[in-house]
C-alpha cells in the first residue's frame, strides 16, 4: 500500500500553489513533560528471560524470516497477549479492517494487564479513523501519538486533508515510513508490513508478497533507542492534542469495545503446522520456552525523524539516511547482489552505481512488480524509463506476475487475489542481509523516513535468497532486450513450457494506455 497516488498529488501540488497560502498551526505540547523512555530487557519478563537463555553470545542478534503473512501477523498477536510490560509499536499505516481491530484490540487487551503501550502511526492514512484510535488511547496505560499530523479535515481522505493545508503541503508530503513492534525490549518484529488485511493474506481481492523477520537479541537496545528518538521527536503529537476527544474516556472505551467486538473482528483463522521455510508458529518455540533463530552479527539504523523535512524531493542524500547507509553496504559486494523492491526508481545516480557494480564483475538480480501487480502505475512508468537501460548493463530484471503468483507451487496461500510484491531485502555475496522499510525510489531516499537492519549470517541470507527465487522463478516474468536490440520480451513458464511475450504481461489494453498516458507527466523527485 502507498502513499497518496505519485500523479495526485504532483496533480494537488499545482492546484495549492495556485490557491493562497493559509498554513495551518499545530498545537503547541509540553514535550519534556509528555517524554518518556523505553523499559529495557528484564528477566522478570517471560519474553525477557526466553530472549536471554536463547542467546548464544552477548554481541549476536536472532533472526526468523517470516515471508507467509499469517505467520507474522500470528507472531504480532503471540508477543502482544504474552507481554508483561512494555509494547512500543510503530507503523506507517494501521487500517480500521479485520486484522487493523485484531491487532488494535491485542494492545488494548495488554494493557488491561498493566503493560505499557506506546503506539506511534503516521498520519496519513489516519483520516476517519480517529474515533477507533481514541477509544485505544482511552485505555489505561495507552498512548497514541502522530508522525507529522493533519490540523484540519481529520474525517475525511488524503486529499481532502491535503486541501485543507493548503499552506503546508512542504510539511505534511513527508511521511514516516518505518515499521518497528517491540515486546518486552527483548523480541521484535521488523520488515515492510503495515497493518492491514491485504498484508497477511486476508485481502478478498489482492495481497502483498512480503517479508518480515522476528528479531531478538543485541540489537533490541538500539530498536529502542530508536523508537524513543521518534517518540520523543518535535514532529510527533498526543493524538488527543490534535483530533480532540469530545466524548469522555468511558464513552471512548465502550465504542473501542464495540468496534472490536467479535461482530466486527474475527479471529485470524488457524495456522497450518509449518511455513514455506519449515518453520512453525512462533508460539511453539515460546511455549517452549526456547528460540530456534538464525544468529549473526547485525545493526540496525533509521532515518532522522527531522530528515523529511531537512532534505528536498529528489536532492542529494544525507549520509545519516538509510539508503545512503545501504546504498554503502550494497557498493562492498564482490561477487553479487540480489535485490527485492516493490517499487524501484534507480534514476540518473543509481544507474551510475548500478554501472559501477556491474564493472566490477558483480552480478546484479532485481526482482520488482510488473505494470499489472504494482498498485502505483505512476512509479512503474517511471521504472520503465530505466529498463532498457539496466538490461544493457547486463542486469538481471525480473517483474512479478499477478497470474503467476496465484498459481505458485509454494504455499503462499494466495488462492485467486491478486498478488503484488511489498518486500524490501538485499543480499550481498550470499551473507550480508537488508531488510526493512526502504523502497529504491526517490521517496524513501529524501521525502520519506525508513528503518531497516543489516545482518551478517549466511543462513539468514540463504533463507532470503530461496524466498527471493521462488518468487523470481515461480511467481515473475524474466525481462530481457528483444534479439534485434529494441523493445522487451518477458519470459516464463506455463504448464512446464517456455513462453515468451513482446508486451507487458497480465496487462489489460486500459492499463497499458493508463502507463502511456502518464509517461510525460510523472515527476520522478516526488515518487
């Protein structure tokens, strides 16, 4: 899921610069009185004291790729009904569906229990939503605050709310992107889901391909470290200081209570005794009482929460910036780099670097969406400016198939939705692993902030890379130049045989003239 569509608000933009400036005025807030810090690590914790007996040395962190959405959204679930004291939870988008109220009702459910609940969202994708997150932050021991908030319009869409900040649109353009779920200070989880259905294989109509990892370990200090440094940041807001609440906190918890109901929110269904990776529930290694992980070397690191509104739409990248930090990792490979981004935008500066990988002999595969799975047309045009090119430096492309996906071998459990990929991942010479929040595009480089965790493990970049190959293999089309050197053709499988297509695949004729369409307007600093 992205932001508000590339090409509305390029379209928004030039409608409020022709309207007059009237900025609106956040409210003023006692931030030293409202700050507060994370609860580390205790063995008096169950998670706590698991986490620690886990460990095999003090400076190792552990991993477990989750790549099957029920799987992670089970794991959520699990650490939030078995945490005893702290829950610091940070989402780009948290929506008011089956799995949002699920998730919604687990913190609330923990903090009846007396555990500490932190939740911090990004505002964008808050709009009408306002009264669900109130009667959360009515609870005791909740509080919900805002990444870079809305003033006006809090019932309505993202353009209307832009519209409302006519004055503002240089301020509210810029989101927080990061994903981040601590239980405990002592377990974890990070990658590139938000909260939704179509992120865990609930959506009746289209679902990501994603991947997350439940982490534990070395890093989990500087997790929360992390988390504090938004929480306590001048762009965050007491939800309460800027959507109101005119009904008192009882009324706001009998309404939560209402709209959490089993009526409204069913339970997820249950999981099948093993993923694609062979791994079961999480919950099997908790209760007893013992973590089978993958164990490395690994740090993690997040964007300033002043850099969206420090740098400019398409300028040059702050060397504190994520993609600056993996862009640095990326650039040590030898022998290869294999690449998952949804949406993927090199531009002028990344075709150098990708030029440059390529002259030192290193074997570059991409794996992104194809014009019928990527759900921005208006950022795949903007990658299909670079196609050609790339395929000439002898980079291997691959674009994900919608038709594909919904007839994998593997158990992704997509039936006939709609597949579209939303994993963000690296891996450099088959033992350096990224995963996170960060898209390769101008958005996440300058206007958006990410988080993101590099792992040294060769066993956890050996699970990436099969992960990777089953999509890339089973689920997307291999690009390549035509023989007489103009155009593409797709290649794949059907039935065993190889067949070959000289036009976007799985695209219909009105979305092949959407793409053309939007060919000379999109501005590609803005995506």
């Amino acid at each position: 899921m992205g932001w508000l569509p590339p090409l509305c608000r390029w379209a928004l933009a030039l409608v409020l610069l022709a309207l007059p400036g009237c900025a609106t005025r956040l409210p003023e807030v006692d931030r030293q009185r409202l700050a507060s810090e994370a609860i580390p690590a205790s063995e008096a914790t169950t998670l706590g004291r698991i986490a620690q007996e886990s460990q095999p040395a003090p400076d190792l962190s552990g991993f477990r790729l989750m790549p099957l959405g029920t799987f992670s959204l089970d794991a959520r679930l699990q650490l939030a009904r078995r945490a005893q004291a702290s829950l610091d939870v940070q989402y780009y988008d948290i929506e008011d569906d089956a799995t949002g109220r699920v998730f919604l009702r687990a913190l609330r459910d923990a903090a009846r229990r007396g555990v500490r609940v932190r939740l911090l969202i990004d505002d964008l994708y808050t709009g009408g939503h306002d009264a669900l997150f109130l009667g959360l932050a009515a609870q005791p021991n909740v509080e919900v605050r805002l990444f870079n908030p809305f003033c006006c319009a809090r019932n309505q869409g993202q353009a209307a709310r832009f519209l409302a900040s006519t004055g503002d649109w240089s301020r509210v353009d810029h989101r927080m992107h990061n994903k981040m779920f601590i239980a405990d200070g002592a377990m974890a989880i990070i990658g590139g889901r938000n909260v939704a259905d179509e992120y865990y294989l609930r959506g009746p109509s289209g679902n990501f391909v994603d991947v997350d990892a439940f982490a534990t370990g070395a890093i989990l200090p500087a997790m929360q470290a992390l988390f504090d440094r938004y929480w306590n940041s001048l762009a965050v807001y007491p939800l309460a200081s800027i959507a109101g609440s005119a009904p008192d906190p009882e009324t706001l918890r009998s309404r939560f209570e209402t709209a959490t109901g089993a009526a409204t929110t069913p339970e997820p269904a249950p999981l099948p005794p093993n993923d694609v990776l062979g791994y079961a529930p999480i919950a099997d290694d908790l209760d007893a009482g013992r973590l089978g992980l993958n164990w490395g070397h690994a740090y993690v690191f997040a964007d300033h929460p002043d850099k969206p509104f420090d740098g400019t739409a398409g300028g040059d990248l702050l060397e504190t910036s994520v993609t600056y930090n993996v862009l640095e990792v990326v650039a040590k490979a030898q022998r290869e780099v294999v690449a998952s981004s949804p949406y993927f935008v090199p531009g002028p500066r990344g075709m150098a670097f990708l030029a440059s990988l390529r002259e030192r002999g290193v074997k570059v595969t991409v794996l992104t969406n194809s014009l019928s799975s990527t759900d921005e047309p208006a950022v795949h045009v903007a990658y299909s400016r670079y196609r050609e090119a790339m395929l000439r430096q002898g980079i291997d492309l691959y674009e994900l198939s919608p038709d594909r996906v919904s007839h994998n071998r593997h158990p992704f459990l997509f039936g006939n939705s709609l597949g579209r990929l939303h994993a963000k991942l690296f891996v450099i010479d088959r033992h350096i692993s990224f995963i996170g929040s960060m898209n390769l595009d101008p958005r996440s480089a300058t206007i958006n902030t990410e988080f993101g965790a590099v792992i040294d493990s060769p066993e956890m970049a050996r699970e990436l890379i099969r992960i990777i190959d089953i999509d890339r293999l089973q689920s997307a089309y291999r690009v390549r130049l035509a023989p007489d050197g103009h155009g593409l053709q797709w290649l794949g499988f059907q039935d065993d045989a190889e067949i070959m297509m000289d036009r976007e695949p799985d695209a219909s004729l009105g979305l092949r003239l959407k793409a053309w369409l939007l060919g000379p307007l999109v501005p590609e600093e803005l995506l």
